[in-house]
C-alpha cells in the first residue's frame, strides 16, 4: 500500500534529481534527451565565461541573504518586546494582526503595495495634497531602491509569524527565575536582558543553523512578482536567473547547470553548518 | 516610559499591518468617482458598483471555481495522502518500513531544482493540466512525519483489540485512526487549504489555458497590465493623461483593489479559526516555507 505512495513521491522529488543529466547535453526542447549531443562540462565552463550577468545575479543574491542574516534576529526581539505587553488582549490583538499578512500570498500583497505606492496610488494622494510633490513618485518602479524596499516588504509579511516560535519558547522559561531576578532587584529590562534572552538563544542557534542550506533561496516569488523592466538588474536573484534562462529563454541546459551549481554550494553550507554544531553541542543535527 | 513607548511602538505596528487591509475594503465600497479624489480612513459614499463590475469580467467566475476546486480537492488529496501515509509507517511490520521513510525525509533536503521539476512535469503531460496543481505537491514529507508521531503517541491497545476482533488495516485507518487524529488533521488541513488557495506559482509556470486560470494569477494579470500602462504613461510625463487612460482601462483602479478584496476575504475568513493551530503550524510552515 505505502508503494504507491511512495511512487508519486519518487515520481515528483527524485525524477527531477536524474533531470541534473540535462545539463550535459545541449538539450533542444522536442528531441529526446541521448539524441542531442553530449557536451560533458560545456555548460559549466559557460557559467564562468557569463560574467556580465553571473556576477550582478550573485551580487543580488548576497546583499539578498546578508540583509537577511543580519536582521535575523529580528522575530526573537519582536517576540521579547511583546513579551512585556503586560495587557493580555492587547498582546492577543497585536499577534493577530502582525501575522495576517503571512496568510495572503505574494500577488495579493503586491496588489496593496500598488494600491498605496503607485503613481495614482495612496502616497502620492497624500503628498500632492500636501503639495509635497509636484512629480508623482513610484518606488515599484524604482530600481535603486530594490534592496531595502523588498526587505521592508519581507519584514511586513513575516515577521509577525516568524516571532511566534520565539513567543512558544518564551512560555517555557521557568517562572521561578524572573521572581528570582525580581527579588535580586532586577527591573523588567534587566530581566528581558539576562533571562529572556539568554532563554531564547538557542532556539536562534537552531533556527539560524537549519537556515543555513537555505541561503542562497532568498524568495523567488516575491521578486518574481516585483520584477519590471525598470527593477529586473537589481532584483533578479539567482533563482529568477534560473527562472528566466529555463523557462523563458528555453534555454534548458545552460539553467540546470546554474541550478546545480546552487544546489551544490547550498549542500556544502549546510555540510559546514552540521559540522560547526556536532563541535559546538555535541551532536549533528542532521 | 518603557511601557509607553512599547505600546506606542505596538499601536504603529498594528496601522501598518491592518490599515492595507482596511484601505482596500473602504475603497472597493466606496462610490468611484468620489474614490478617486482621494480616501483615507472611511468610504465616501456607498456602492456596490465596484462587485457589479467585477462579476462582470470576463472569465472571473471562472477563475473563481478553479482556485475553488484546486482548494477543495487539493486539499482532500494532500490529507487523506498524507494520514494514509503517516499511519502505514506508524506500522512496524510493514516491510522495508526504515528504507521508504528515509527516501521520504531526503526529499526534505534535496530538490532537483526548478529547471528539472519543470521538464519532469512536462514530460509528464500535466502541462496545462488540472492535476498539475493538486498531485505534484500532494505528499509533503513533514506532514507525513507530524502524523505519524502523533499516531505513535496514540496507545497501541486500541489497534490491537480492532484487530482481534477482525478488523483490517483500512478499517483501521479510517475508523479509528482518521477520527483520533482530528486535531492533527484540522492543523495540516488548514494550512494546505490557504496554501492552495494562495498558489499561484504553479499556475504561472505550468499552465498557460485561459479555462484553468487561477484567481490569484488573474489579479496578477490585472495588476500587470495596469503596472504597463502607468510606466508608459510615466514616461510620457502627463499625470493628466494618465489619469484619463486608467479610467478607460479594462481595469480601473476601483476594480483591481475590488479583485484584489475577493481574493482576500476567504483568508480573512478562516483567519480567525486558524490561530488556534498556530503553534502547530509553525512546525508546518516552518518547513514549507
């Protein structure tokens, strides 16, 4: 029984895996595979000799990743800050509306950003009458400021659900060592600071570790949504590179091979990653 | 002070996440000529003119029904798939049991990428095919590992005095364990409706038909012909140009942002219901995601 199962598992995790053999022929759409000719690493070297486009992808992927590393700690001190919500409903009504915006997909937020950054959108409204601006602004379709406006973005939309882990741990720190701190004559800072904190550190230390194999997906269908002429050199990331070289170009082998580099350099961090905690904690994650 | 500044902080936080929300509601009910001198906080004037004209698009009920089906459907499958799945590896005498689950949590770790998956699927025929959207993406690995651990946790007694009095392992199933599994159920259920019904990428890239269009890709569509439009015109430079063409565009503004509430409103329906699985479904997002 658990056979078929298993099948369509097989069918739609491993097929794509033996798709990697793409890369080493010069595979045109309608021929089968072994009748296009084999070219063994031709793709790969292409990938070195792709400069002009390689180089910009990759740098869009790093700022990308860095940006999101840096501000990785963010949900854990959203979480220590509602913490100290002393008002219980108010806490209930902040966790409720700053995790909706998970819950609707990526063209739906694009819709509202256009609704309110637009040309005619909200802001502009707003500035004109204040008579602010005399040329409607549209950061949509502002390519400079790319970096900082799609990480805003990317806070907006998850950092209220990304904090609820970090919320669930906080619950289970034992009560005892707040009225400790308290007795101590520790005020609410210093407790957040030198028992919440510390309490949540590990649950960081997992979570930032388990991300690590995942650094170079910085989000393929946000940028895919934002993407427009004016936006695409500094937005497309390796995976819309992919995207675009395979899917639009059809230029299939030359994207596997890019795909697989990813791959690879995502299975060496991750590798890296295993290995900095078996020395630090002692055991493997994996 | 602390205090102040941290409810201060909060308050700004709750306008930013909800007032997007609110902005679109109040517009798509407000009267459109009015709409365009500018809303802020509340409708100007009442109307459902915005609804009338959106029913009124071509191929939106259509496109209505399809992420209705793919979320209906796709959601079934993906729970009964994965229960099944998770209670026959709950089973230790079933053969060859380490060697599948193992295959079953690599997948966790390794794709193809997405070049591969989409030749895979096209060699598949599920190119513009219904399917496309509800089989590929129907067993997830970690469902599979929530409900069997929460079958594990179940105790074994009950399966055994079934068994002696002659039941066979779908009797099992679908007496005893679906029913014990509901809480587990309801969280994976949930979330894989609002993920179907979210979807749109699969739409994108794999299925071009007019007929299987998603309603979550039409926005899309809307929004992108509008973003065209008001490029063109941006570079044009005349902001009174551009207002008259956005109104005599197949979309105007008021019908978008209306496209873009009905598309909402089923997530704001089930929102509330869901946060009592949200600390479940952190351990469903936080793979999926």
């Amino acid at each position: 029984m658990a056979i078929p199962l298993m099948a369509l598992v097989f069918l739609f995790s491993y097929m794509p895996l033996f798709g990697w053999i793409y890369a080493f022929f010069d595979y045109k759409a309608g021929i089968p595979l072994f009748e296009n000719e084999f070219v063994g690493f031709k793709f790969f070297e292409l990938i070195f000799t792709d400069k002009a486009d390689m180089i910009r992808v990759m740098k869009n992927t790093l700022i990308f990743a860095f940006i999101g590393l840096a501000l990785s700690p963010l949900p854990m001190i959203f979480a220590i800050m509602m913490n100290e919500i002393r008002f219980k409903r108010f806490k209930m009504f902040v966790q409720t509306a700053t995790t909706l915006p998970n819950f609707v997909s990526w063209i739906i937020v694009f819709s509202l950003t256009f609704m309110i950054f637009s040309t005619e959108g909200l802001l502009n409204q707003i500035l004109f009458s204040l008579g602010l601006v005399s040329n409607p602004t549209n950061i949509l379709t502002n390519g400079e400021a790319v970096y900082w406006f799609q990480t805003v973005l990317g806070i907006w939309k998850g950092l209220g659900w990304s904090a609820i882990v970090y919320v669930a741990s906080i619950s289970s720190i034992d009560q005892e060592m707040y009225e400790a701190a308290v007795i101590d004559g520790a005020g609410r800072f210093k407790s957040a600071l030198h028992i919440t904190l510390p309490g949540l550190m590990p649950t960081y230390i997992v979570l930032l570790i388990l991300g690590i194999g995942n650094f170079l997906n910085v989000g393929l269908e946000q940028y895919l949504v934002y993407k427009n002429a004016l936006t695409a050199d500094n937005i497309e990331v390796l995976d819309l590179y992919v995207y675009r070289l395979g899917i639009s170009n059809h230029d299939y082998s030359y994207g596997v091979a890019v795909g697989i580099l990813k791959s690879v350099v995502s299975i060496i961090l991750l590798v890296i990653a295993n290995i900095i905690t078996k020395k630090v904690r002692g055991s493997s994650i994996f | 002070m602390f205090d102040i500044v941290n409810y201060a902080f909060f308050a700004l936080l709750i306008i930013l996440c909800l007032y997007p929300f609110w902005y679109m509601l109040v517009y798509s009910i407000s009267e459109p000529s009015l709409a365009a001198k500018g809303i802020t906080l509340f409708p100007r004037g009442f109307t459902l003119f915005n609804y009338k004209k959106v029913m009124e698009l071509e191929g939106i009920y259509n496109a209505f029904f399809i992420s209705v089906m793919r979320t209906v459907t796709g959601t079934a499958l993906s729970v009964f798939l994965n229960a099944l799945l998770g209670y026959l590896f709950s089973r230790t005498e079933m053969p060859g049991r380490k060697f599948l689950y193992r295959m079953l949590l690599v997948t966790m770790y390794v794709s193809g990428g997405l070049i591969p998956y989409y030749l895979v699927i096209k060699n598949y025929g599920l190119l513009n095919n219904f399917f496309v959207y509800i089989i590929p993406g129907a067993i997830a690995a970690f469902n599979v590992i929530l409900i069997k651990t929460f079958i594990e946790s179940l105790p074994d007694s009950l399966q055994e005095s079934a068994m002696l009095d002659g039941a066979g392992y779908f009797t099992i199933f679908s007496k005893i364990i679906m029913p014990l599994c509901l809480p587990i159920i309801a969280t994976i259920a949930v979330f894989s409706a609002v993920g179907n019904w979210n979807s749109w990428f699969d739409n994108y890239i794999f299925v071009s038909s007019d007929n299987l269009r998603t309603l979550q890709l039409t926005l899309y569509e809307y929004l992108n012909e509008a973003q065209t439009l008001a490029r063109l015109l941006q570079e044009s430079g005349n902001i009174e140009d551009y207002k008259r063409t956005m109104e005599k565009s197949l979309t105007p503004r008021g019908v978008q942002i209306t496209v873009t509430m009905i598309t909402t409103i089923p997530i704001l329906l089930v929102y509330p219901y869901m946060q009592r699985f949200f600390i479940k479904g952190i351990m469903v997002g936080a793979i999926k995601g």
